[in-house]
C-alpha cells in the first residue's frame, strides 16, 4: 500500500459515516477527520458568546476569534476537537448544538474557513474526511468517495443509542426529529449542499452490519490501490 489516496464519505445526518471513516483509517494507517465536529465546534462558539446563529453578519464577525485543532488523545485512540484551546470533543454531540449547527453551516463565510482548513489537512494525502460536501467540494479529486444512507427510523434509533450511551437525557422524538430538520436544511442550502455525482459508491447500510459494511468499502479501497 504505496500509494496514499484520499477517502471523502458524505451522507445523510447519522448514517455512520464517521464509524466507517475511523475503521478504514485504522486499517489504512490514515488520518481520520471528522467534518462535521468542526461546524458543530463553531456553533458551540457562538452560542456560548450568545451570538444569533441566523444573524449572518454577526457570524462572520466572530469567525476571526475561532480557532479550531484536531488533537490526538492518548487514552480515546482518536482525533478530538479543541476550540480556541479547550478540548469540547464530548460537548459538541449535545442536542443543544445539533438544533443549531445546520444554520450556521449554511453561512458560506463559515464554510469557506472550515473548507481551506480541511483542504490543508488533506494535501498531504491519506485523509479519511466524513461530512456532506467532502467529495463535491474538499475534494472533488478525491481518489474514493462513498456516500452513505440509511433508513430515517434506523438513523433515529443508532443515534438515540449513542447518546443514552453517552449519558445524554434525550426522547427519541427530539433525536429523530433533529436528524430530519437537518438533513432538509443540509440538502436545500444554496452552498455546498448534501449531494451526490456519478463520481460516488452508494453505501445503504440499513441492513448491513458494521463488518459487512466495512468489508464493502474495503474491496473499494483496494480495486484503487491494487
Ligand atoms: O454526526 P452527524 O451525521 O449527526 O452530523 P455531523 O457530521 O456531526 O455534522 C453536523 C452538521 O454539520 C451537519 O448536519 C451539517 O449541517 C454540517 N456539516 C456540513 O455542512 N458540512 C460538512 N462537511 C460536515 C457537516
């Protein structure tokens, strides 16, 4: 395995994207980067400076006092997020934070600083990058792009899961219902939307599990390095 290439996963909110990205990064050796932690961690930002999400002009003004790094810890064996210094890896899965990051991802200020971040991580090659316009805008040459979807009631019920395993007080109703608000504001904003070209592999893993999903994208990988 010379050769490093670079694997875009996009897809709908909650569909394992970032499970698959991890294992082929593991497996690979690669970096993993998690897209979506960086729009959540800007959110958490503004909301914490009681900024107006919607109020696009008080966003971009906040943009230049945000600072975002993946840092590697030693006991999770992954990439977490640290704003501004603190590390807000756990904070930013909140519910409080999902019900407003697809508003501020809509910002195309917001999106053009998180997108040359990315692009830099990735220059390198041996990326693994999970979000929604990974394939289409990051990287449109990325060597491997997949873009995941499952079924919305098997979403609601993964994420439900996550976060009561995660010691998160939430309904089931409110998990579903914010995975469906924003896959809606995700796949109608005019920049960078949630899409798809002839360029990508379609993984539906409804009824896949989590090896036979992997097995998948594994003989993907391989066909390019071969
Ligand atoms: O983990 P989950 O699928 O629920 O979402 P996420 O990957 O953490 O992304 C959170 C939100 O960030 C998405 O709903 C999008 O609004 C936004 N996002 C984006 O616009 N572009 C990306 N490349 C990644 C995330």
């Amino acid at each position: 395995m010379g050769n490093k290439i670079n694997i875009a996963i996009d897809g709908y909110s909650s569909c394992g994207k970032g499970t698959l990205a991890k294992e082929l990064a593991k497996k690979l050796n690669y970096v993993f980067i998690d897209s979506g932690a960086m729009y959540r961690a800007v959110t958490l930002f503004l909301m914490n400076h009681n900024i107006d999400v919607l109020n696009e002009e008080a966003v971009e003004n906040q943009l230049a006092l945000i600072s975002l790094e993946f840092k590697q810890s030693v006991i999770k064996d992954r990439y977490e997020i640290h704003l501004n210094g603190e590390n807000v890896d756990a904070e930013i899965r909140e519910l409080r934070v999902a019900s407003k990051v697809s508003e501020v991802a809509k910002i195309s200020a917001v999106r053009k600083k998180l997108v040359e971040m990315q692009q830099l991580i990735g220059a390198q090659k041996g990326v693994v990058m999970d979000g929604r316009d990974i394939g289409t805008v990051v990287f449109p040459t990325a060597e491997l792009k997949i873009f995941m979807t499952a079924s919305s009631e098997v979403r609601a019920e993964r994420r439900y899961k996550e976060m009561i395993a995660a010691g998160k007080e939430v309904s089931f109703d409110d998990v579903r219902q914010n995975l469906m608000d924003r896959d809606n504001l995700d796949s109608s904003r005019d920049d960078s939307p949630l899409t798809l070209n002839d360029s990508y592999h379609v993984l539906d893993n409804s009824n896949l599990t989590p090896q036979e999903q992997f097995d998948l994208a594994m003989s993907w990988v391989q066909e390019l390095l071969d």
